[in-house]
C-alpha cells in the first residue's frame, strides 16, 4: 500500500447539506439574526463565509460553521480528532446563544426605536436581524485597537495575523489554519512589539503590547475586565481611557464600552444624519472614509460627549470634523434618538449596504 494511503484524511469544512449528521440548530429567525448583516458588520473580524451562507470562525476556543434557514441556526464545531466528530452539546449551543445575546427579543427593540425615531423606522425594515455580538473581552479589546484609523478589510487582515503569529493553534479545515486569540500573556512579551510591526500593524503593535502590559502589570489581569461590566459608564470609561492605544482616542474608548460592556447608551450615526457641510469640503456632504485627525482637538471629544449621552430627549445639532476630513471639513449632525448601542451596530451596517447601492 502506497504511504501516501496511510496518512489520515484532512478535515474540511462542513456544509449542512453534506453532513446533516454534524450539526445542531437553535431556533431563531432571520428576523431576529442575519448572520451574512452580523458577522461581517465589524465587530467581530474572524469569520468567514467558506461556502455560500456557511460561515465559518472562532468561538469559545472552538472552530465553528454556522448558517441558517428561514427559522433555524444551525451550527456545528470541529474537534481536533476528527473520531470525535459528533453534534454539538447543549453546553457548546449555549455558548453560540450567548454569543449572539439570543435571549434579547429584537422585534421589541426595533418597535421602540422607530416610535422615537421616524428616520430610524424608515431604514430598519430593510436590516432585520442586526444584533450585537457578546465577544471575549480580550478578543474584543485588542481588535478595537488594530481598528484605530482603519477600514474592516484591513482589521481583519491584522487581526488574523496578530492571531496566527500569538495565537493556539486549534485545527486546519481544508486550506484553512485557525488559531485561538492570542492570551493577555502572549502579548505582553518583550518581542512583541517588534514582530507586529513585521506584519503590518504600524503604530498599533506599541499599543497591543503596551496595553497587554498594563492590564497584567497594573490592572490584575483578565478579571479586571471582565469586572468593568458591572461598573457605571463613566467608571468603565474611565478605566479604559488609561490603556494606551485607547486613552488617545476617545472615540475608541467610546465604541468598545458600548460594544462590549453593552452600555444603555445613545450613539450618532452621522454619517446617516449628516446635515449640510460648513467650511471647507464638497458641497454635496460626499460620504468619506471614517478618519478622524490625528490631533484630537476639544471639537471631536465634545461631539463624542454628545453621542454617548443618557436619556436624551431632544438631542442637539453637533458640528465635528468629517469622517476623512484633512482639510478643515465640518459637519453638522443629529444624533439618533435610541437607547441601545446595537443602533450603533445596525447604523454601521445600513450605511455599508447603503453606499453600496
């Protein structure tokens, strides 16, 4: 027998057609999750769609491919010996459940944001099913920061390799190697930065390992984290602004306290309220690349302290610099009157598909 013969079979990806067998579902329908409007949205930057509607990542320390019919998730999860191959268990389900927040009824959020906001009402009919994700807190932290002055194309290729070069290995599926995110600890390590900068994260790899630092050496660690969900806004604000990398951008700080420690908070989608431009720039409000300027001046920290305002009623027009403005380009902007950060997600989504049409 030839040797090649004794080599075992390489594990490939999974598709709910071919291996029925392997896969659970939760139900749950596209009202209430749109896998192909979530995972690709810029929360999370470590799924993928291997094959049509099947998208496949990391979750829990474990490889998953999760697709979906008109009232079903169906998921399945690779184990590293392939003899083990079996369903998922009702533990490993509860996993993706929280992942998703499924416990939280979209239907009702969506009701009430369009009776406080006619704007919003219009355009969320076309984006059912848009929910935030509950990410690891480490895996959430430390992508925020490779988003800093960044697209989605570009984060998710630094988060991957931020993960292939500090990250477990868990599995290979097909051509495909996944890694776990990398622990606090490996990124913390003295060469780190160095080899970051090698693979393309410019003036972030300072801060991912001045950050993993700081949290290990004067934060107590992982638990100091995890323990800010139970804090108040301003004290999860607060603590998270002293992490380099975060402390410098405001907006950051911001967008993971509302991302991930699921503040009750109002956030400006602007670039779905804009208002006429003042100043300098193109008369028609023409939609740039988010950018904010370098030098953050008392103009951009305020807009940010109007965004993320509790229990706004009648919010106030606000003028910042554009999103990719170098020249001095103002806009003015309504905040939208909702009470969740998942609007911030779902803002986020309609005006990608919006200016895709």
């Amino acid at each position: 027998m030839p040797a090649r013969a004794l080599l075992p079979r390489r594990m490939g990806h999974r598709t709910l057609a071919s291996t029925p067998a392997l896969w659970a579902s939760i139900p749950c329908p596209r009202s209430e999750l749109r896998l192909d409007l979530v995972l690709p949205s810029g929360q999370s930057f470590r799924w993928r769609e291997q094959s049509p509607a099947h998208w496949s990542g990391v979750l829990a320390d474990q490889v998953w491919t999760l697709t979906q019919t008109e009232e079903q998730l169906h998921c399945t999860v690779y184990r590293g010996d392939k003899s083990q191959a079996s369903r998922p268990t009702p533990d490993e389900l509860e996993a993706v459940r929280k992942y998703f927040q499924l416990d939280v009824t979209l239907a009702q959020l969506y009701h009430h944001w369009g009776s406080v906001d006619s704007h919003f009402q219009e355009v969320a009919q076309k984006f059912q099913g848009v929910r935030l994700l509950r990410q690891d807190p480490i895996e959430c932290l430390f992508s925020f920061i490779c988003s800093s002055n960044n697209n989605i194309a570009r984060i998710t290729g630094m988060v991957e390799r931020l993960c292939q070069a500090f990250g477990p290995r868990l599995i290979q599926l097909d051509d495909v190697t996944y890694h776990g995110f990398p622990s606090l600890q490996a990124l913390a390590g003295p060469e780190v930065e160095a080899h970051l900068r090698k693979l393309g994260l410019g003036y972030r790899a300072r801060y991912v390992s001045a950050s993993a630092r700081a949290i290990l050496e004067e934060q107590g660690g992982l638990a100091w984290l995890q323990q800010l969900r139970e804090s108040s806004y301003e004290e999860a604000h607060k603590a998270l602004c002293i992490l380099p990398g975060v402390g410098t951008k405001g907006l950051l700080g911001n967008a993971f306290d509302g991302h991930q420690l699921l503040r009750p908070l109002i956030f400006c989608q602007d670039h779905l309220r804009e208002g006429p431009p003042i100043g300098r720039g193109d008369s028609q409000g023409e939609e740039l690349e988010p950018q904010l300027p370098s030098s953050l001046s008392s103009i951009p920290y305020g807009f940010c302290d109007h965004c993320w305002t509790k229990d706004v009623d009648d919010p106030p027009l606000v003028t910042h610099p554009s999103p990719g403005s170098r020249g001095g380009h103002m806009t003015q902007a309504w905040p939208v009157k909702v009470v969740s950060p998942l609007a911030t997600v779902i803002g986020h989504v309609m005006q990608a598909r919006l200016l895709a049409l």
